[in-house]
C-alpha cells in the first residue's frame, strides 16, 4: 500500500443539476440542487485512498458547519487529517456548479480557507509520494516541490501561473486539454512525465516530448464529470508508484476517470479499486 500526501483544498460544492449550461448573462432555471463534499485536493485524497493508497490530507478549512460537511466522506474514508486546520474568521472554501444533462460542468470557486496554507504551514510527513493542484497558493507549492524528494505529482488546476522549478521537478504533471492549451510551451519545462486528459477522448503520457502511452476511455454513461480529473491523477499517482508500467497506469486512471462520471458529485462518486478494475 504507498503512502500519499495531498497538499489542497476542501470545498463545500453546491451542485445545480440543470437542463443546460447557462450562456454569459442568462438564467437557466428549473435545476435540481444538492451539496456534496468537493474540492480538488480532498476528492484526490479521497479517491487515492479509495484505490488502495494510506493517504493524508494537508488542507486548510473554516470553522463553520460548511467544513463538517465538507470533511465528512474524507473521515469515513480513513484519511489522516490531523493536518487539515480550522481556522478562525474565514470560510470553508466553496465551488458553485453547473451540472448539465450530458455531465459537463462549469465551476466556480470562492476559496475561503483554501487561501491561508501558507508555506511555513506544511509539515511534510514520511510519504512515498505527494500531490498538489493549485487550488492553494502556488508559492506553497513551490516550496513543497523544492522540499520534497520523493515521487512528486502536480495537478496544473486550475490553471494559474506557477514557478518553473515546480515543472522542472515534478515527476508527473496532469493537465487537461484547456490547461494544456492555457499553459502551451511552458510544458516544455517538465522533466518528468506529462499527462493530458482529454475528457472521453484518449489521454496520452509524454515524456521530453515522446510519446510514451495512450490510453482510450472506456465508454460509460456519464452524468457529472466532476471530480474525474482528480480521480485521474490521484489514481495515475497510485498505479506509478506502486511500480505499474506506464501504459498499464495510463489505462487504469482512464477507467478510474470514467467510472468517477457516472454518478452525481465530487466524492460520491469516486471509485473503489474493484470497480476501476472492472471497468478498465
Ligand atoms: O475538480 C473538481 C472540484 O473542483 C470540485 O469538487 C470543486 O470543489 C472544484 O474545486
């Protein structure tokens, strides 16, 4: 079992699941609203630890009821979160979302707590491997990546502008293809593998340029695509280092991806090992 550290946020996400998308300036209603434990750094926790990972979480939340909803399914789950601080005076970060009928989204995000991991806040533990995003400030994740030794996976989202010793020392870097087109030729900077996700399309790993695994989806029925890109990384951070090749990794955060769609919410929706194996 590898031992994971995710260094990120926890959001409270406020779901409306509506006919369609609304357009800039339009009002869509008729929608259905739910509220589901969310946030990048928590749903990569949590599906790390639901394929199999001993995982803690570094993270940062308010002190209102916000956060107890928000931290419920990571508790249940058996994450380490004696480093995941309430802080007085600031809200638990919340994400607004827009669900449509075919599973694409639009978010949101006002990140209350998520602002205040500052730097000097993290105490890396003993860990295989660590994961950030950048739903928490970049200059922590800077001086993580310059700390840590061990195997580092960085989620370039959302996409944001970031230290390029972080690309140069990261070992994995996930993007999707609109962060990938937002970031362009600053990928060139990665050293270590780049992952790009394609939502049902084929996601590829490079390295230095070169094609090093393609891996297509499996077909599934798709109704919130929330949460999949963090259930990819979380799960193409496991298969590595647990030492899987990198096709076979490939293949196995694809079908992680896809089953994380076919159910509605963040962290309800994250699979267990069994059902990614099924379904890869
Ligand atoms: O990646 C999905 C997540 O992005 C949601 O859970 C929401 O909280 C936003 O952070």
């Amino acid at each position: 079992m590898p031992s994971i550290t995710v260094i990120g946020s926890v959001n409270l996400d406020i779901v409306a699941k509506a006919a369609r998308l609304p357009a800039p300036g339009e009002t869509v209603t008729g929608a259905e609203l739910f509220r589901y434990p969310g946030g990048k750094g928590a749903n990569q926790a949590l599906a790390a630890s639901r394929l199999g990972a001993d995982v803690t979480l570094i993270a940062r939340v308010g002190e209102d009821g916000a956060a107890d909803e928000a931290l419920a399914l990571l508790r249940d789950g058996g994450v380490e979160l004696s480093q995941c601080v309430a802080l007085a005076g600031v809200p638990t970060g919340t994400a607004l979302i827009a669900v449509a009928p075919s599973g694409e989204n639009q978010i949101v995000v006002a990140p209350g707590a998520n602002r205040h991991l500052a730097p000097n806040d993290v105490d890396i533990p003993v860990t295989d491997a660590l994961i950030c995003q950048l739903e928490v400030p970049v200059d922590t994740v800077a001086k993580v990546a310059s700390e840590f030794t061990g195997f580092l996976a960085v989620n370039l989202a959302p996409a944001a502008r970031i230290d390029v010793s972080v690309l140069q020392r990261a070992d994995l870097v996930v993007v999707n293809e609109t962060e990938s087109a937002w970031y362009g030729e600053s990928l060139g900077a990665c050293d270590g593998m780049v992952a790009t996700t394609r939502g049902a399309g084929r996601a590829t790993l490079e390295q230095d340029g070169t094609l090093v695994a393609e891996a297509q989806p499996p077909v599934v029925e798709s109704i919130d695509a929330t949460g999949a890109g963090d259930t990819f990384t979380a799960a193409l951070t496991v298969a590595l280092v647990e030492g899987q090749k990198p096709q076979d990794a490939l293949a196995f955060a694809c079908a992680a991806g896809a089953v994380a769609t076919t159910k509605m919410g963040a962290q309800p929706s994250l699979p267990m090992r069994d059902e990614v194996m099924s379904n890869g």
